[in-house]
C-alpha cells in the first residue's frame, strides 16, 4: 500500500536535563505519529492492526481538546477555534498532530503538537497541549509563525506540570519546521532569572513515511507506548526521590489556561 500523503511516523530521541538543585538527566528512544487530520481515515484503514479503539493502534479525538472536542467539534474545528481565542487567528489550510496514537486502548501524552497550515502550505500557527501527570490538567500554548525557518518564543508557565518543578517559571521554546528532520526543545526559567536555565527537554526526530509496513515496525518496538512513557515517567520520579530533590505544592487550576508565546525581541 502506498504511503499516505502528508502523515508520517517520526523515530529518534527525546532528553531531559536537569541543571539544579541537583543535575539528572535522561533520553529515551520515542516514536510519534504525525497525522494529516483530513488522512484520519486513511491511517486506519492502513492496516488490519488499526481501527477502533482496543486495536494496536488508534485514533480518538476526544482524547485531545476535550473540552471541544467532548461538545460534538472535530478536532480541526476545536484546534483552529483554540488558536483564534489564544492568537486571534486561525489558518485555515491542514491541521497535523504530532502526538502517541491510542495502543490497545491505552492513551497517555504529556504533550501533542498541532502544527496549522495557511492554505497555500505555509505553517501558519503552532499549539501545544500540556498534559500533568499527576493532576490530569491541561494547559495550551499558542505562536503565530512568521517565516520558513525555526520558530521561538517565550511564556510564563500557566499550570503545574510535575511535583518536582515550580509553577512560577517561564517557558523558551523552540520549533524546527516539520520536515525531514523534526526539532523541539522546550526551557524552564525561574521567574525573573532569564539568564538561569533550571531544566530542558529536547525531542530530535527523523521523518519516516507512514505506511503498512513502517506501522507494523512501529508496533513491533513500541507495542504499548502510552504505557511505557507513563512507567518511565515514574521511574524518573523515583530517581528523583532518591536525590532529594524538592517536592512542590500543586496550585489547582480554576479554567483552561490558553496563552500566546512572545518572541524574544
């Protein structure tokens, strides 16, 4: 079977480091899909092992914007009307996710990318959806992008993320377009020390074409995805436990956070 058009599977690696109180740090081999939201249909006819929801591999769209998409709205139509609220507009060409597919049912993503395309192809908007483990909140970040190369700006952190980070700290983030080579890293700054870089996460991906064979591979390495990022998450914890370092009180969110990123001037 052919290779679906603009959808892609995207292999490599994602790192995490922390710089203080104390260092630690890790990478873990990672796949993600990357799917056009008009080849949704596509995608889960590719294979046999792909379909409803108890499948190897599926695809839901409540599991993303569900308080839109849990309202009756597509994903598309959810994601563009998230990004006109944060930016104060929406491109109206393709919507693709970057994120970890439903594996037997099981869905986990501590962040799914949208990347929103004008009608001429051009990457119009970026928004991210930022899961926390523990408390099961969701916060969104949006940037308006202004040209063909890599994409940056900064946010104040709207919500908190792990026990073992504050909340009062500032995201720099940074986007490679989503082509061969597919870059995201992603900065924690504590309030008032831009200069004082407290923690970092880097996923460096290559881009593969998505088709029956490749989602076969796919399912062959990474069988239960969502489950083994959710057990290397607390196994990062424990480790983290053991050197001390500082839990944090959680500060319970009260709505939605949505909020634009500022380019460094």
């Amino acid at each position: 079977m052919n290779a679906l058009t603009h959808s892609a599977l995207y292999h490599g690696e994602v790192q995490h480091r922390r710089f203080s109180p104390r260092a630690h740090a890790f990478d873990y081999p990672i796949s993600l899909l990357y799917l056009d939201l008009a080849e949704e249909q596509a995608l889960l006819e590719l294979s046999p092992l792909c379909g409803a929801s108890g499948k190897p591999l599926s695809f839901r769209h409540t599991d993303y914007l569900p308080d839109l998409t849990g309202q009756g709205l597509s994903l598309t139509e959810a994601v563009r009307q998230r990004c006109a609220a944060t930016l104060g507009f929406a491109p109206q060409g393709p919507v693709r996710l970057l994120t970890q597919p439903r594996s037997f049912g099981l869905w986990f993503n501590p962040l799914s990318v949208f990347y929103l395309f004008e009608a001429d192809q051009r990457l119009g908007a970026i928004v991210l959806e930022v899961c926390s483990t523990p408390w099961r909140e969701r916060a969104y970040y949006a940037l308006a992008c202004s040209d063909n190369g890599h994409q940056g700006g900064q946010v104040a952190k709207a919500m908190h993320v792990s026990p073992f980070l504050p909340r009062e700290m500032h995201y720099h983030m940074r986007f490679s377009q989503p082509v061969e080579r597919l870059g995201l890293h992603i900065a924690n700054h504590p309030d008032g020390q831009p200069e004082h870089k407290q923690f970092d996460a880097t996923l460096k991906l290559s881009r593969q074409p998505l088709t029956r064979a490749s989602v076969h591979a796919y399912l062959r390495r990474y069988p239960l995805n969502a489950l083994t990022t959710l057990w290397r998450i607390h196994w990062q914890a424990l480790r983290l436990l053991i050197k001390r370092i500082p839990i944090t009180d959680h500060q319970a969110l009260t709505d939605i956070p949505h909020l634009p990123l500022q380019r460094k001037p």
